[in-house]
C-alpha cells in the first residue's frame, strides 16, 4: 500500500500548507486591530459601563458565560486529544453507524485513501451484502484481489435457526438460504473470472462479521437479536510501525483460526458438497450442500476410505 490515511500525500500537505496560511492572516488582522480595540475599550466603552449599574452587571454576567465557555472549550479539547490517542493505540480508523449522510460520506472518504489489496478474507452471516447487494461498497476490492477467502453460516445448520430464533420475526431461514444462495452464485462468478475463491461454512451462531481487506479490516458484531446490518461497523488498520499494537492484528487471527480449523468444510464448486477434512488436510468426509429434502433428516458424514 504506497498511499493511505496514515501516510498523507501531496494534496493532503497543501491544504496543511494553505489552513496555515489563512490562520497567519487572520492572526495579523487581529494583531493590528489590537490598539484601536483596546482604545475604544479604555475611553469609550468602559466609561460608559464604569457609570451605569446595569450595564455592569450585564457585562459581569457576560464575562462570566464567555469564561464558561472558554473552559468548556479546553475541556472538550483536551477529551478530544484523549480520544485520538485511545483510537491511535487501537489503530481505530473509521466508524459507521447508521446509514446518515456523515457515515456514508466519511466511509468513501476512507475507501478513496485505501489502495487495491491483493486478497480479501471474509466471514460472515450470509455475505449478501458484501458481494451481492454491495451495500458495503467494497466491490472495488473484490474485484482487483487476486484470491478470496469466505466463510459463511450454514443456512441448514442448527447454529442458523438459533440465530433466527433470537431474531424473532426479523428474519426467516429462507430469506437467509437464499441471501446465501446467491452470495455462492457471485463467488462461482468471480472463481469463474479467474479468481482463486474458497469458500468454507461454520455451524455455530455467528459472533463476528470481518472482512479484511489488505491492512485494514471492517468488524461488526453479530449481537442476538439484532440484524447485522443495523450494527455499528468499526474499521482498524495495521499499524506498519508497530504491527503488536492494535486491534487489526487481533481480529485477523481470530480469522486465520477459524479457517484452519477443520471443523469448519469446504465447499466444493464442482461436486455442490461440503469436504471435511483432518488436521493434516486429508479428506475425511463429505455432505451434499444443500442437503435433500427427502434424506435432510438422517444426513450423516459419508466416511472416506
């Protein structure tokens, strides 16, 4: 990555360049404003203040509300600086919450200082709006990687019809298998194009949804109850300076773990199965996907050799 938030380019030191200069000029028209202000002040206003009850007492209160806002201002300043320097260590970059005119603006700002990645790793619920409805806006990345990896809930599995228990009447299992059904139609497209795409399910209610993207990863939390689609989005970057320190780190282990852990199959494009394998990546079992109505019941791991 040649350009991106934490190294500014030119176009970003011109406007440091030009904001200074206009703080410059504002700065001299103050200064050569001072001695006539101050002789207004010291001869014409405040004789006239000095004389009258009231307007003392206004301008005390005045004063007073200015001073209380001055001290407001320094504190908001200062939980500012905090803010930046907790968000600095935890490589915090962007949040989106909502679907308001800021997120959206702020999130193609982010996306336009993010150059093209070579591979892009997901997991996710369902993965429609990621590679189907693009209501992410991250086809750009999808479509310059090289190789993607996708992890998805299996819409048959008992982990999918806990989700949508917890979900009331939000959702439904079918509205999930077919989300599902065509986020695998998008990724045989895309294996189709010459990209090399793996796809793999887990069985388990979902807890995160990551997509990584190069140096950054897009988090939400997958919260019961509650459609992932209306969870806040938070985006961390690696931090090249120092790699340990933040979350980006973090979330794309826990990614690496779920991958190789071979609990999780993998589907195949050719044969529409899921293939388990061992730990030494020897194939061990097989399931159609999706299962067969009439044998969805009793599908059991047909045993390899």
């Amino acid at each position: 990555m040649n350009q991106n938030i934490h190294f500014p380019g030119f176009s970003h030191t011109l406007k440091h360049i030009f904001s200074h200069a206009a703080v410059t000029l504002v700065a001299v028209g103050i200064a050569f404003s001072l001695p006539s202000a101050a002789s207004f002040i010291l001869y014409t206003w405040w004789p006239k203040v000095a004389e009258n009850s009231h307007l003392l007492l206004i301008n005390e209160i005045s004063f007073a509300a200015v001073l209380v806002l001055l001290f407001n201002l320094v504190l908001i300043a200062e939980e500012g600086r905090r803010s930046l320097r907790m968000n600095r260590i935890a490589s915090l970059v962007h949040v989106r919450e909502g679907n308001n005119w800021l997120s959206r603006w702020s999130g193609r700002d982010l996306l336009k200082k993010i150059s093209g990645t070579r591979d892009v790793s997901v997991i996710s619920v369902t993965g429609y709006d990621t590679f189907v409805s693009e209501r992410r806006n991250l086809h750009r990345f999808i479509e310059d990687s090289y190789e993607i990896r996708v992890m998805l809930m299996n819409p048959y599995g008992a982990g999918a019809k806990r989700r949508i228990e917890s979900l009331g009447k939000q959702a439904s299992l079918a509205s999930y298998r077919q989300e599902t059904e065509a986020t695998i139609e998008r990724l045989a497209a895309l294996a189709a194009a010459g990209k090399k795409v793996t796809l793999k399910f887990y069985e388990e209610q979902p807890f995160w949804s990551l997509i990584v993207t190069g140096e950054y990863v897009w988090v939400q939390y997958c919260h019961d109850g509650q459609e992932l689609r209306n969870q806040p989005e938070y985006v961390f970057a690696l931090r090249k300076d120092k790699p340990a320190q933040g979350l980006f780190s973090a979330f794309y282990v826990h990614f690496l773990n779920q991958w190789n852990d071979p609990r999780h199959p993998e589907y195949d494009w050719n044969s529409k199965e899921l293939i388990y394998r061992n730990n030494k990546g020897n194939e061990v079992g097989c399931l159609p996907y999706p299962p067969r109505e009439d044998r969805r019941a009793e599908a059991r791991l047909v045993m390899v050799g």
